[in-house]
C-alpha cells in the first residue's frame, strides 16, 4: 500500500490540516489521541491535532496575513478593531489569557480588547 503522507486521502486534506495546524502521521505512529481516518475502510492516515495553545498563535498568524503581512501593531485603530472581531468570531478569547495574548500582538491594553469587544456587542453609536 502507498506510505499513508502520499495516500491520496492525506493529500486531498493537506490544505485543511495545514490550516489547522494538524500533522499527518503513518499509522504506525499514531498515539492513543490521535484521530485515524478510514479510506474505503480501511485505516488510511493518523492525524495529530494541535493543542489547544497554538492555536490563538495561528489565528493571529491569519490575521497577519489577512493585513498584507503588516506587524498587528501597526495596524490603526479600525483595522484593530477588524482583526478582535475576526477573533472573536474564531472563538480566540475562549483560550485562557486570549485577551492579554491579543492586546500584546496588538499593542494595545487589555482594556482596550475588551472595549472593542463591547463595542461589537453594543453597536456603533450613534450620535
């Protein structure tokens, strides 16, 4: 059989385990939490998936991205306010310190995240 990273169910999901931040493993290799998937069912490839603390590093990584590759520092205020929208959407503020996390990428207090989270909650005042 084909070494399972060249199975065509690992290259077929390669850009989703990319994305996420899992790793394709061979079988043989696989630990007791690691998710095997089944190909026509049989075992075809083990996936390991991240933990949970490297994934607020990858969701600010995006958002790096997304912002033409800038430093989220330097971002103005409006663009800040994209970029703790777009995580809260992620779910980034359920990882334990995800506030403190994002307003050091950010360059911004705690204070500040949080008040740009109530303002997505709020709305934009009118006035």
């Amino acid at each position: 059989m084909t070494d399972a990273l060249e199975h065509p169910l690992t290259v077929a999901i390669k850009p989703l385990l990319d994305a996420v931040g899992a790793t394709a493993l061979a079988l043989g290799e696989a630990k007791p939490d690691d998710v095997v998937l089944d190909w026509e069912g049989e075992p075809a490839v083990a996936i390991r998936l991240p933990h949970l603390s490297s994934a607020l590093d990858r969701l600010l990584a995006e958002m790096t991205r997304q912002f033409d590759g800038r430093p989220l520092t330097e971002l103005d205020r409006l663009e800040k306010q994209r970029v703790v929208a777009l995580l809260e959407e992620r779910g980034a503020f359920t990882v334990r310190h995800g506030v403190e996390t994002v307003a050091s990428a950010l360059g911004v207090s705690r204070f500040t995240v949080y008040n740009y989270l109530n303002r997505q909650v709020d709305g934009p005042k009118s006035g």
